[in-house]
C-alpha cells in the first residue's frame, strides 16, 4: 500500500510540474540545477501509438520482469515493476524505496530490441542518495543489457545534480 501512495503522489506532483509549466510559473528554486528542474520545463510527450516489438523473446522479458532498482538503495530488495500490454501499447509502472529513498517510473515503451528497449515516460529520484534531492526526467530514454547481465540499464544515467544514476530493470 505504501508503494502505492508514493506512485499517486510522484505522478500527481508529475502532473502538477507539467501543469506549472504550461501556465508559465517558475520553479520554486531558481538556483536548482537546469537538469533538476527538466520536467517542469518540459512540453508533453506524444502517445506511443503502437510498441514496435522487434525481439519476442525481450518482450516476454519485459512483461515478466523481476523488478527494477536504483543503486542508491542497494540495500533493499528489488522494486516492484508491473509491465501492461493493452492495444498494443506495453507501458510500465513501479517503484523501489526505504529509508533512504525512493524511485518512481512510469510510462510506455516505444520499441523494444533483442538487447534494449526506448521508454517515453517520467523517473522520479527522491532523497537518494542525499535527503531532500529531486531529480524528475521526463522524455525518451534507452535502456540496454550488455553482455551476460540480466537486466537493461538505463543509458541516460548523468543528469541531476552530476551524479550517475543506475536504474535496472531485471528479468
């Protein structure tokens, strides 16, 4: 239930940065790095029409999934991802947090590879690795499994603050 109340929460201050934009009204901090602040300065997104499915067997992965995770909070378990296929759009959905933080993703994917996958959508970082970060990104973004590993790493990993972010998703 926790898990849940962080997911409304992220997407509902999600929605209220894009809404902030669009009526022109700046961001609290100004001093806030540019990349920290992306969302809000964000345009929307256009709808994945239809997930182009180059690779079954990485599809079937993806909708099987056993979590994702952002090393911030290696000493949790595994977040908990759900994968939907419905008319032919596979979105995602799912956090990971603890004590020290948490993360939020959600969204849809626009085509998935025998070794990587392009996401449309938003991940949020917050309080990891330092309390009161907030790092919220909003557009493409590729993930990608390289050699025996069993999960897809986000390739976009610098962004807030200068630091490197590792966010997996396992299968």
């Amino acid at each position: 239930m926790q898990r849940f109340v962080f997911l409304t929460l992220a997407l509902t201050l999600s929605a209220a940065s894009t809404v902030m934009a669009a009526v022109g009204a700046a961001p609290k901090d100004d001093s806030a790095p540019a990349a920290t602040t992306a969302a809000a300065n964000t345009t929307a997104l256009a709808p994945v029409q239809k997930t182009e499915i180059r690779d079954q067997t990485a599809y079937e992965r993806l909708m099987h999934n056993s979590g994702v995770t952002l090393q911030w909070l290696w000493s949790d378990d595994r977040g908990h991802l759900v994968a939907t296929d419905k008319n032919d759009v596979v979105s995602i959905a799912g956090t990971q947090e603890n004590a020290e933080g948490s993360l939020a993703i959600k969204g849809d994917i626009v085509s998935i590879d025998k070794d990587r996958f392009v996401f449309r959508g938003t991940i949020l970082i917050v309080d990891a690795p330092d309390q009161g970060r907030r790092c919220e990104r909003t557009g493409d973004f590729e993930f990608k499994a390289t050699g025996k590993r069993r999960y897809w790493r986000l390739q976009q990993m610098q962004t807030c603050d200068h630091l490197t972010d590792y966010v997996d998703i396992y299968y």
